[in-house]
C-alpha cells in the first residue's frame, strides 16, 4: 500500500518542483517565508515546530530549508528564511537610524517594500555548494510562503507578492497555490480548492497552476471542475496524490509536463530536455524494492513528534538505500530505558498510568533496541531522558553493538565511558547543563557562549574538524569514512563540549580515542573505539545529519548503516 504524504506538503512539493527543473538544466534557489514574528526557529519547541535545520553560515531555520537543500543540492544561508520578526526587524533598525526621513513608517509601502527588497536580493545570493565550482546567480528562484491563505499574518506577504509581480512583470512571476482535495464517501471534493483560490483572487493574486495534494490520483472531472472555476487550463491542475514515497514526486510532477508549462509562462530555455533525471528515479525506485529490512534503533526524547528529528531520519533513509537495505526504524523514549523507581519517578506518571505501566514500558523499550542491528542517539537539550541515553551507549559498548552518538549522543558516550573506567571520582561525572555544580565534569559550558539570550548564541553553522588517526597509527573508522580526508567541514549546534581536561584521563585507560578535533586541536569533535575492540562505536559532536544528499549519504550515517548490515568490513577494505 501506498504510503501517506504529509497533509499538505508544500515543501515537498515545491523541493520536487525544483529537482524537475535542475534535471532539465536550469540552476535553481529557494526562499522560505515563516509568518511568524520570531526572528528564527532557533528558541522554538521541537515538539510545536519540529527539528531546528541549521545551516552553513550558522542560521536557525524551518525544517522546509532542509528538505530544498537535500532534493536541491544547495547550500542556503540564514537569508533565505524570511520571517515576520526578521522583516520588521529591519524596518524598525531603518527607522531608528532615520532611514525613512522623518515619514510616517507604515506597513505599505514600508513594510511590503522590505520584503520585495530582500527577496530580490536574496534570489541573486549564489547556493552552489559544489566546492570548486563556479558560483552563479540561479535562473529560477521558488518561493514558498508558509501558512494557510487568510491567515491574518500572512497578510502582509501577500500584499508585497501582489506588488511583486507588477515590479518583475508577468513573464518573471508565476503564481503558484499548493491545495487539498479530500475524498468523502469516494467523491473528490474540490470546494477547499475553489475557497482557497477564491481568497487569493480576491486580494489580486491570480494562481497559474494549483497543485492538489489527493490520497489518489485526481480524476479528469475533478480537474475540469477546478479549472472552471479557479479560472486556469486543465493541464494546470496538478496531481500530487500519495506515492510509495517522496522521491517519486519530481517524477509525478515531470509525466505532467510541469517543466514544460513554467518555461512557456516564465519564456525560459530548458538545456536539457526531456528532463534527465535517472539517477533519481533508480534511488526512489530502489527504496520501493528492497527485500532486506535493516532494523535502527532511534533513542530519542522528542519520539513523539518525528519532525524533530527529521534530517535524521532522511539521513539514515539514504544511507540505507546507500548499502541496499530498506531502513526499519524503531522508535524508544530515553526515560523508558531507565528502571523506573517509585520513590522518584522521573519524567512525573501521566494522568492515569500507573508504576506498573511504566515498568511494562520498560522492558518494551529494553526489549526493541536489543533486537535492533544498530542504535542512533541524537542530540536534544535538558535533563530529561538523558539518564536513558547513557545507559543506552554503554549497553552498546558492552555488546558490541554498532552505535552512533550525535551531539548530546557523542556527549553521553564520553560521560558513561568517563564513569565506568575512570577512579571513583568520576562515579558520578556528568554534563554541567544537568549537573551545574558536578565536581568532576566530563562535559562543560563552553566558555565563549552567551548565558543569557538563548537566540543565535551556540556554537551554529559548519567548523572544520581535523582527523586524525589513533596513537598506534592506526586509520581511524571515521577518516576512512569521510576518504581518508585531512580535515571535513560539518555544521554544528551546541553550547557543551567536552571537558579539554579530562581527555587525556580517557585516553589514558586504553580504548575511546578523539579522533576530530577543531582546528585548534583543544575541542573534541569525534570519538570512536578502535575496530579491535568494537565493530562501530562511533560518537560526534556536530550534526552530519544536515548535509546529507539522497545520493550522497552523510559518511557517519553510512557506517552506521554499514556496519548494522555486515558491510563494514568489505567497505573499509
């Protein structure tokens, strides 16, 4: 069976739109417009927002930035998410500074103006992250503006959109409306559709194609109807119905001539045509086929709400599409791991479970991650859960299990190994964000960072990491991941490293080793168990996650993938 689509995808639609239009030649770039009066993502809730996609230059953004640089090989800055709190922002600083000369600032023109201003600008800001390649303004810029038409916030964007397309003419805008079409009782219903298109009419914007997200393929009289009465052709009525899986939309949309119709409206050239796009249809066509699943254990504290921790996911889908396996991912709450106790019951019961509950879920969560063929322990802030996270890395050390430690995952690895080998005064060390006032920490505030604004004050965006190999001289498992590269550029989002001074006492006992560090050789950027002791132990404090490509899998995503499979082997030889 088919499997569902996100509601209304406008993200995915719109990524899929423009991998169509890189496979017919043309270079493309994307802006992202968030209503919302925060400057960024950055302070939101993973569970209301979803995961915090983190960018080169160090910008927190909507999670749809990842989704355009993975299906669009580029690489955005924290420009190209414009939101509401940035746009009057800006206004606010021009109207200090005395920019407006004495005029009344209003929402038009000054405000609308801001954003037709910074949309120009930011179309033309290169993306290209192909290092070495020469750097060019894209030929099509998409723009997707989030939210739902008629919301009062959105307002404002609206109006600067209809001043828009006045400012670069007709054969420069193409207006596009992403839409719904239920089925009840086996009738397509078009009347969202028609509501929708309606109110955009009404505030002088005039949609040239309507995608119609459908659980099935829209019928030839649902598209008749729509085009009647949203007042555009037939043909311009595309189906975006459910698919085995998101890869296939750049093909749903290509066999409905998309490219076609935005190079007649836009009077563009396409190079290449029809569209080559085989390398993409053999990766979305293999995820259909695999006979072998690959089981992945994700043990996370925001398991409840997938979204946030979906670079991840996309990140071991494609590593496992990578070594030929259909990934099974397992789901496991952090705080299930730990014995429950019914002094001190940690997270709090919810209303009407019991101790015994607790306990049931327990063993459940005990019970998934042993038989899973490798653990993934992503990154996460506050104490709940993490008790959770250490045990899970030291039941992987000591069975042997391929284990993967991304942030606060690389973090809990070095706090659980720092407790069971080090003397007793490090019995109980732990991160000063759980521990303030821990005698001994294994991981500390770093000291250049803010305390007291939380916007923008990490450590964000991408750092060399300098790779070296183990004491012995022998090749560590990440430098030959990443192909025995000197130094790799990863992007990170933290405010705790490593202790500088307890790493000599690990490395000291024999075992963990930090194989990455910055380029001033003093923070620990990568820890991993030699091959001799473990098959895949492998622990990193940036997010390797976000620059993962569907045809390029992340290299430590890879050798978790590899090693769960049984292929480490032959792949390092």
């Amino acid at each position: 069976m088919a499997s569902r689509l996100p509601p209304l995808p406008a993200g995915v639609t719109i990524s899929s739109l423009g991998r169509l239009l890189l496979a017919s030649g043309l270079t493309v770039t994307s802006i992202k417009i968030d209503p919302y009066l925060n400057v960024d993502a950055g302070t939101m809730s993973p569970f209301e927002h979803g995961e915090v996609f983190t960018l080169h230059d160090g910008g927190e953004a909507d999670l749809d930035l990842g989704n355009y640089e993975r299906f669009l090989g580029v690489r955005l800055s924290k420009d190209h998410n414009i939101t509401t709190g940035k746009v009057y922002r800006s206004v606010i600083s021009r109207e200090r500074r005395g920019d407006y000369l004495g005029k009344t600032v209003q929402v038009i023109p000054h405000v609308s103006n801001e954003i037709m201003d910074t949309i120009e600008r930011v179309a033309q800001i290169p993306v290209c992250e192909t290092e070495g390649q020469e750097q060019q303004i894209a030929d099509v810029c998409l723009i997707e503006l989030g939210g739902t038409v008629g919301d009062i916030e959105s307002m404002v964007f609206l109006e600067a959109l209809r001043q828009f397309q006045f400012k670069v003419g007709p054969e420069n805008f193409m207006l596009m409306f992403v839409s719904l079409v239920p089925v009840l009782s086996g009738e397509q219903k078009t009347k969202p559709t028609q509501h929708g298109v309606k109110t955009l009419m009404s505030l002088g914007l005039f949609p040239k194609v309507i995608f119609c997200r459908c659980p099935q393929e829209l019928e030839a009289s649902t598209c008749n109807k729509i085009s009647s009465f949203c007042h555009v052709p037939a043909n311009h009525v595309i189906s975006v119905h459910d698919v085995n899986n998101i890869y296939h939309v750049p093909l749903l949309l290509m066999e409905q001539r998309l490219h076609e119709l935005i190079a007649t409206h836009l009077q563009i050239w396409l190079p290449i045509s029809p569209p080559q796009i085989g390398a993409w249809r053999q990766f979305a066509e293999n995820i259909d086929n695999f006979k072998e699943k690959v089981n992945i254990c994700l043990v996370g504290k925001y398991s409840t709400f997938q979204d946030s921790y979906l670079s991840v996911i996309k990140a071991l889908k494609h590593a496992s599409v990578a070594v030929g396996k259909d990934l099974n991912l397992v789901w496991v709450e952090a705080s299930d791991l730990v014995t429950p106790d019914p002094k001190n019951i940690v997270p709090p019961l919810e209303d009407g479970e019991t101790i015994q509950d607790r306990v049931i879920k327990h063993g459940e969560a005990w019970k998934m991650m042993k038989e899973c063929e490798g653990v993934i322990v992503p990154g996460g802030f506050g104490v709940r859960g993490v008790e959770g996270k250490i045990v899970a890395a030291r039941f992987c050390r000591e069975t042997k299990k391929p284990y993967l430690g991304v942030c606060l995952g690389f973090q809990v690895a070095v706090i659980e190994y720092a407790r069971t080998f080090l003397s007793a005064d490090y019995a109980e060390t732990n991160s000063t964000e759980f521990d303030e006032a821990n005698k001994n920490p294994a991981v500390i505030f770093m000291p250049e960072i803010d305390k007291d604004n939380l916007g923008g004050t990490m450590r964000l965006g991408a750092r060399d990491t300098l790779l070296t190999p183990h004491a012995d001289g022998k090749d560590s498992i990440c430098h030959a991941l990443y192909g025995k590269k000197d130094a790799v550029s990863e992007r990170h989002r933290h405010r705790y490293e490593v202790n500088p001074d307890i790493v000599p006492k690990i490395e000291g006992v024999g075992g963990l080793k930090f194989v990455g560090k910055d380029e001033t050789n003093t923070r620990m950027e990568i820890c991993e168990l030699p091959r001799d002791q473990h098959p895949f132990y492998v622990g990193c404090q940036y997010h390797p996650e976000f620059q993962s490509r569907p045809l390029k899998p992340s290299p430590p995503f890879h050798g978790l993938l590899l090693a769960a499979s049984g292929q480490l082997d032959a792949f390092l030889a």
